[in-house]
C-alpha cells in the first residue's frame, strides 16, 4: 500500500470522496426533481433570472410573503460535475412558508469551466442578490445567508470568507448574515488527489486558493456546520478542521451531526419542516 493522502492509498482516498454512495441514489436524483417541479409549479417564483453574462450565470427567486424577509441563497452540491438548481427548488418547502425569501443559483461546472471560475460565479450571485435585495429580490439586505451541500457546502464556505471588496469595489466588507454548510469540503487537497480530479482538474496552487480552510479569517459571519453521521470519515474531518480553524480565529461556529443519514439523505430533509438540518438552517436565520 503507497499513502498518498493522509494514511489513505488511492484505492481508501477514492472510496471516501465515492460519487454515489447509496443504492438508491439515482431514484434519489429523480424524487429531488420531482419534488423541486411541484414546488416550482405551485409556489410563486421569477426563474431563470441572470446574474452574469454566461449562460451558466443563472438564479430562482421563491419570494416570502413578507418583502423584507431575510434571504437564502442556496448552492447546490455535484462534486462541481453535475446536478442543477431545478434539482433542488424543493428547498423552498422547507423555508418559505417559514418567511424566508429564497435563492436557488447555478454556476458552472468542470470540466468545462475551472474552479476559478466556479468560485467567481458564485461570489457573483451572491453580490448580485445583495445588489438586487429589496427590489428584484424581495428581502431584507442586511440578513442574506447562504447554504449549500457537498461542493454547495465548499461554496457556501467560500463566500462566508470571501474579501468582498477585493470581489467587488462596490460592496461592503460583509454582505452575509450567516450561512449554513452541510457536508462541506473545505480543503481541496484530497480532491486533486482522488479519482474526482480527472474531471475537476485542479493543480496544487488552484486546490489551495479555492479552499476555505485557507482563507479562514477573523470576523466570518456566524456559520452552522451540518454532516450525516454515515457519511465517511473524511467527510466528518473536514467539517471538524474547518470548524476548529474558524473558532480558533474568534467566529461563531456551531456543528451538528444527524445520525443515520447518509450524504445525500442528510440534505433531502432540508425540506422537511421540524427536522434537525431543517431547524438548524431556520434558528441561523432567526426564524
């Protein structure tokens, strides 16, 4: 055995970061959509609204009742490769109702785009909500949060340390109330390393840049870390440095884990009202 990562050889390290890893994933895949086309159906919502000029640069607006509502921004998860936010607009059953405007984005997936690319769009439809709230979107511009799952858990961390006005001149130093990472992958070291890099194609320099456990600062909005107690130990580890790495810095962190639920039935009952990841998302957003 040659490790190559962490004690892991290649064969341990891919079976960590494994694609599908419940039987049922792809019936999964189809009641997501399911779900998410009779939200969308019978929930008033603005789709497809532009934030940038590529095709990719793409949003959904589910409107709270109240027009100043805090915000969801959610980013959707794929290991960057794959899925959609018409795959998941059933989040708004799990918010709306609660008074929670929503933000479901898309932004551009490997390998036809890099992941400076990913991270830049997805910076840029956070700026553009925060630019846009309050009109186009309805809500609350001071309470914007972001979640995401799986790479929308790296993404939802990226912009939570995100130097806005590096970013953008235009913006403040925080645009972001909170934000809600389940399944997250903080440090892209083992990505580049696994089989996953022969779609993502990350270099050494690009996984460090692009990871949130590097770029970890004083002064990071207050963030709720979620993970299913079956997912691997890789998936429990990175959530355990990225939290002990923002504490450390003084930042509000609060962890959770949900046992008996795998990587993808973890985030499926984000829709479900009264569930711990449902509750966990409504108390970060004071609701």
């Amino acid at each position: 055995m040659t490790a190559i990562y962490r004690g892991y050889d290649q064969e341990g390290l891919d079976k960590q970061y494994e694609r599908l890893v419940a039987d049922d994933a792809f019936e999964t895949f189809d009641r997501w959509r399911a779900r998410s086309d009779e939200t969308a159906a019978r929930r008033p919502a603005r789709l497809d609204i532009a934030y940038g000029p590529s095709g990719t640069e793409k949003l959904d607006i589910f409107p709270a009742a109240d027009p100043a509502a805090p915000i969801l921004v959610y980013i959707h998860g794929g290991y960057w490769i794959w899925k959609d936010k018409a795959d998941f607009r059933f989040v708004a059953e799990g918010v709306v109702d609660a008074g929670v405007t929503l933000v479901v984005i898309n932004y551009a997936l490997t390998p036809d785009h890099d992941m400076d690319e990913i991270t830049r769009q997805v910076r840029a439809a956070l700026a553009f909500t925060w630019k846009n709230a309050g009109g186009l979107v309805p809500g609350d511009r001071n309470r914007i949060f972001a979640a995401g799952h799986s790479a929308g858990g790296h993404l939802t961390a990226v912009v939570t340390t995100t130097d806005w006005p590096a970013f953008d001149p235009e913006l403040p130093p925080a645009i972001l109330a909170g934000g809600v990472a389940v399944s997250g992958i903080y440090d892209l070291e083992p990505i580049r390393l696994s089989y996953l890099n022969e779609t993502v194609g990350l270099d050494a320099a690009m996984a460090g840049r692009n990871s949130p456990l590097h770029a970890v600062h004083a002064g990071m909005p207050p963030l709720t870390l979620v993970v299913g107690g079956d997912e691997s130990d890789e998936f429990k580890r990175q959530q355990a440095s990225f939290a002990a790495a923002a504490t450390a810095l003084g930042n509000t962190v609060e962890t959770l884990e949900v046992p008996a639920h795998h990587h993808f039935a973890v985030i499926e009952t984000i829709a479900d009202r009264g569930s711990p990841l449902n509750a966990a998302v409504l108390k970060r957003l004071g609701v």
